[in-house]
C-alpha cells in the first residue's frame, strides 16, 4: 500500500510557495512555510497552516541554507519537502539531505539533478560540448556566458566583443553564486534571435514518461521569460514530434522522475534546427500553460509520483490554447529596472478561462531582496488569438497600484503584430520593439485632467470653496508632464481651459466623467500620498507647484535607479579619474539580478559615493562625472 504524504514544506517563498499550498489543501495534506526576516508578513506565510523562521533578509543567509530549511522541516513536523523553481530545487546536495534525513523529497532523484541540472553536464551527456572560453576567437562570436546551475535568466551574459569577455565571465559567475549558491559558468554559441522552445516531461518510478507538448517562451528579457503559451505556435511538421524523442530520451538515459523540462532553442526560417539548451530538473515558473491545456494538475502529479503511484500509460489529450503573462514589478523604458515599493492596490480578477498565480495581495511591500515578479496571468481559450485576446483586456482592466509595472508591455506586446505572427517570435522581440511598445498610453491628457480636477474636487470638499463672482486666473496642475488648467463653474462644476477640447461633465474626488469630441468616458481616481495619482492605466506623478532647490542635482550625477546593494566598483576607480561614455563604474545587486551602473558621458570622476556593501535607496547619489565639454568651457 502507498504511503500518502500528510505534511509538505515548500523551500521557497511568493507565488510557487502558494501555487503548492492551493493543491496540497486540496489534496487534505498540511503545509509548512519557510521565511526570511524580509518575508515575515508575506502571503506564503499568512497562507500556510505554519511556518518556520530562517533568520537574515538575503537569500544566501535564508533560502539558500539547505540545513535550515531540513531543521525546519523537521521540526515543524513535516514528511516531504517540494523544492518549487529557483534557490535549491536543482541543488543535488540539497535533495540528499532532505531524504538523509528521513524526509520525502518530491523532485528527481539526485543522481538525476546531478545529470542534468548542471548544463555543462548535461551538455556532455548529450553530446554538445561547451565551447572553451580560453581559446574563443573573434569568429565564435557572439557567445552566451551562462550559469551552470539554476535557471531564470540569472547569470547569463551575451558578449559580442572578446575584449570584454573576461569581465563579463567575472560578472555572470558572481551574479549565479548570489542566486543559487553556486558561481560556475560556461559559454555556449549564441543564437540571434531564435526561438524559445521546451517541452514538459512528467515520470514515474515505474518506466512512465509523459511528454506534455510544447511551450513557447520566446519574449524574454535580460534572457529571462516574459510571455509563454503551449502549445508552440507554427513549429515545421515534425519537429514537435522530433522534441519529444529527444525529451523523452534525456530522462529516460538519467533514471529521471517527477517533473522536468527540456529546452530547445529554435533557429530561424524554413528549416529551422533545433539546438539543445537543458533540462530543468524542477517544475518551471510557465508550467500553468501547460496544465490548462492538458487538463491536469502538475502539482498533484508531482506528490502523486513522489509516493510511488504509478502514471498512466499516456496523459490527457490536448485542448485549446494558453497564454501566461508575467506581471513583474520593473520599468521596461527604464532598462528594466526593478521597482519596490506598497502595492496599494492589487486586483488581477480570474474567472472562466484566466487564472493567476501570485505571491502577494494589496497592501503587501515588494522588496529589494528577491525576483520581481508579483503575479503571473494565464488565459485559455479553443485558439491562440482568442486567449491573447482576453489575456490583454484582463491585465488591461486590472489595478495594479503601487511601484512601476511592466502591465503596460504586456498589453502592447500581445496586441502587436509581430507577436500575432508566430513566424516573428523571436528572443530578439523586446530588441526590435520595446521603444515602440514602451512609448506613451492613448489617453495620457484624459488621465491628467481627470487627476487634476479630482484633486481639485477633494481640496473642495475639505475646504470648501467654489465659484466666486470676480473671475480668477486659472488653476494649474502638471501630472506626468501634462500642464492642466481649469476653473470652477457658476453650476459647481469645473472647466477646462487645457488641453482643448475637454469638457468635465462630472466631477468627485474619486470619479470624474469626461466629454471628448462627443464620446463620455469614466475615469477611477486612486491617489496616494502627495504625487502619486492611478487613473485607469495611467501611473501619474504630480509635479510640485514649487521645485525644492535641495533636490536639484549637479550635471553628470549618477543616482541609483533602483534600491539595492553595490556589490562592486571598478577595480581602481578613484575621484579624478577620467572615465568614457558608456564605461562601467559600479555594479548593483537588487531582486537577485545586478544592474551596471556606466558613465553618462566622457569626462572625469569628480565624486564616488559608491562602496561594496553599501545599501542604497532608489535616486541615491553613486557618482558625479563632469562632462569633458563643461571642463572645456571652464
């Protein structure tokens, strides 16, 4: 008789930890948490039956202590660890101790992850060899530089000049340990612009394997996904099936078992091969495509397996389309910066056809310590174009109210033709077209009149005040950098002077109703605290009647454009050093990616604020560099 698992710890936090939670309280098995000191009120704590302290806030002090995480285990009582994507899922040491002590693990065994979770290993059992970094030549250009261990986009540089591929081997080694505990890296040809293909494979102890059709996750950036659907759209014939015999042929040479995926990267044109990449000895972050389309549940599968049940001979048949969308707190147009921040307000609505899979709800603080993501939204429809569909109106409806948010993007980018047409998927779309879908919103002065006159609506309602029989000069209120202007009416309402055209046919502090050339529209107000103001879609910031000459920077100064930590300043960089445009200075680590901070313009370093193990805040001072023009005139 099996032996059913009753109590599984989740080694991982946000929204995994909470997608595993929602099956194992459907299945009637208890659930354990594990969390930082950053993580203390995090909904995967709220939602756990309990949950286990790991102390410190960076993941090398807390979810990337496997002996911890087993202590917590243990003593909260459970008998199987899920390892969930990222931290320690592909770590072979890890999964071993896990079973050493007495636990069950649900993942593949380690003699499998250590197959194949190293991609240098797995290479070599496949028969593709990396290429040896110390002999490249400018004719193996470019080449990607690539963690060994892990996955997520995180210690991948592409490097297209051999000069600096030796700071690039440096930077991705550093930026793999910080992630996964483990700074080996290897280089690999690169290819432009292909696409993103893998395939789901699912196996049981008993000779079972599942391949679970394909995934395309092409739109990446910083090689890490952005959108992914299932199955791939126009792959040539016969070359699904020929991913599937491959697939199926890399676990079954491992001894694989539980789920895992097997990546492919797709060249482009009418006889495309396709290149291996890896095997992911883990469930992956779009494995909910994949679910809606096949009916099944991964999760369940996945403890199913771990307990010794045997799959059926062959999984579910297919149906219909799936999209997924990764909802990332991060400014595309600000080179992908993450934000933090409140989230004031988070409403993503599921219903018939859309799922989300999150980590955090309103009022829950996004942090520097971890990945950015807050949600992922999935849509499924019987076609592709009927789930992208209702996959961009529902992020286009959502409110989403806080830090900065790639919602934007992920609306522009399912509604561009180059994402219509599968034939122009690519890992190069955000190169060729994010200036495009990160120019302004339609209806950015609408928004603006509308922040501007329910400002004006609440100072009314506070004070009192309104129309006076001498006539008096126009208000005037800036948002996002639309100049507004209006008055108030005999009848107690508002009119606009500016921009042309508008007319305010009602107006509260929450809600203003806005005529413009014959056609109404409604527009929701949120603000909080002094400047920052939600209309719809629209992110407005006001701009002060009265600039503070305190914040006014020097030319050349560089702020931090993000919260985090300097992890490194150039080695002998020092104040009065002449420095390019374009040059790195320092380097910042925050939500686990670093973030390399350059000189705006040629010139000479007249300042260094920026040390190792320096925290900063968003807009702090790093560095100055006076311009080599403004040396000139001086």
């Amino acid at each position: 008789m099996t032996e059913l698992i009753t109590s599984v710890l989740v080694a991982n936090r946000g929204e995994i930890a909470c997608r595993v939670f929602r099956t194992c309280r459907d299945l009637g098995i208890a659930t354990v948490a594990v969390y930082s000191d950053a993580d203390a009120d995090a909904l995967h704590v709220r939602e756990a039956d309990a949950a286990v302290r790991l102390p410190g806030a960076t993941p090398a002090e807390t979810y990337l202590r496997g002996d911890l995480v087993v202590k917590a285990a243990l003593a909260a009582g459970a008998d199987a660890v899920h390892p969930g994507y990222g931290f320690l899922s592909e770590n072979k040491e890890f999964a071993r101790a896990v079973t050493e002590a007495g636990l069950r693990w649900i993942g593949p065994p380690p003699a499998a992850i250590e197959a194949m979770a190293s991609k240098t290993r797995a290479k070599q059992l496949l028969g593709v060899a990396p290429l040896d970094a110390a002999s490249l030549t400018g004719a193996d250009l470019p080449v990607l530089v690539k963690a060994a261990a892990g996955g997520g986009g995180r210690g991948m540089r592409v490097v297209r000049e051999l000069g600096a591929l030796e700071a690039e081997l440096a930077a991705a080694s550093a930026e793999a340990l910080s992630a996964f505990g483990d700074g080996e890296v290897f280089v690999e040809p690169y290819v432009e612009d292909g696409r993103h293909v893998e395939v789901q494979i699912l196996a049981d102890t008993h000779g079972t394997v599942w391949t679970l059709g394909t995934r395309d996750c092409s739109l990446q950036r910083r090689h890490q996904k952005v959108i992914e659907e299932a199955p791939a759209p126009g792959l040539p014939p016969g070359l699904a099936d020929s991913l599937y015999e491959r697939s199926a042929a890399a676990a079954k040479a491992v001894g694989y078992v539980g789920a895992g995926t097997v990546e492919f990267l797709v060249e482009s044109g009418p006889r495309p091969r396709a290149h291996f990449l890896e095997m992911n000895t883990r469930l992956q972050v779009e494995h909910p495509v994949t679910e809606e389309v096949y009916g099944v549940d991964l999760v369940a599968l996945q403890l199913a397996v771990a307990e010794g049940r045997a799959l059926p001979p062959q999984p579910p048949a297919p149906r219909g389309h799936a999209v997924e969308a990764r909802l990332y707190a991060e400014d595309p147009a600000a080179g992908w910066a993450p934000q933090t921040g409140v989230l004031h307000t988070f409403d993503l609505p599921a219903g018939p056809g859309v799922r989300v899979d999150t980590g955090y709800a309103s009022g829950d603080t996004v942090g520097v310590h971890y990945d950015a993501m807050l949600a992922k939204v999935v849509a499924r429809a019987p076609t592709r174009a009927e789930a992208v569909r209702v996959l961009a109106r529902v992020l286009e409806r959502a409110r989403v109210h806080g830090p900065v948010t790639n919602r934007d993007l992920l609306v522009a980018s399912l509604r561009h033709p180059g994402f219509a047409d599968p034939d122009r998927l690519g890992t190069g779309f955000y190169e060729r077209h994010l200036t495009e879908l990160t120019g302004p919103l339609p209806g950015e002065e609408e928004a603006a009149v509308a922040a501007a006159l329910a400002e004006a609506a609440g100072r009314r309602g506070r004070f009192g005040g309104g129309w006076r029989n001498v006539r008096s000069q126009d208000e005037t209120r800036t948002y996002g950098g639309q100049e507004v202007r209006y008055r108030p009416t005999r009848e107690g309402g508002f009119e606009v002077t500016r921009p042309a055209g508008i007319r305010a046919v009602a107006v509260t502090p929450g809600r203003v109703r806005l005529e413009v050339d014959g056609v109404v529209r409604d527009h929701t107000v949120d603000r909080y605290g002094d400047s920052t103001v939600h209309v719809g879609r629209h992110r407005l910031t006001a701009e002060p009647r009265f600039p503070d000459p305190a914040e006014q920077r020097a030319p050349g100064s560089l702020l931090a454009p993000m919260p985090g930590t300097v992890v490194r300043v150039a080695e002998g960089l020092a104040v009065g050093d002449p420095v390019e445009a374009g040059q790195p200075l320092l380097w910042l680590e925050a939500m686990k990616m670093e973030h390399r901070v350059t000189a705006p313009a040629s010139g000479t370093l007249t300042a260094l604020h920026a040390a190792p193990g320096r925290q900063v805040e968003v807009g702090a001072l790093l560095a100055v560099v006076q311009p080599a023009q403004e040396e000139a005139s001086a």
